[in-house]
C-alpha cells in the first residue's frame, strides 16, 4: 500500500463494521495476517487484538 494512504482509519472502520457481522454468526475472532516485514499492520492488529505466534503454510494443489 502507497504511504499516503495509510493511517486514515480505513481497515479500523473495516474491522469494526465487521464485528457485529461476525459476532451475530457467532465467530470468537477474526483472523487476520500480516507478514512479519509489515511493520503497520502488526501494529494496527497489535492495537485491535492479541497477538499469537504461529507458522502458516501454503501448500501447493499441483
């Protein structure tokens, strides 16, 4: 994403529209990713939620 473009509340409001949405079909959480080189969207989860540690893989069909 081009810098001029972040940080303007955008995903935020993304993510808060999304609560309730999740939480009437009865979802715990809602996962998101982030790679580990970006910096800004570990820090906006960071804020939103906790934080867990895993290994994800992607696993070729072919």
């Amino acid at each position: 994403m081009l810098e001029g473009h972040r940080r303007q509340g955008v995903a935020t409001a993304l993510i808060s529209a999304l609560k309730p949405i999740a939480a009437s079909r009865n979802a715990r959480v809602i996962f998101v990713q982030a790679d580990h080189w970006d910096d800004p969207a570990i820090a906006l989860y960071t804020k939103l939620g906790d934080r867990e540690d895993v290994l994800h893989f992607d696993i070729p069909t072919a």
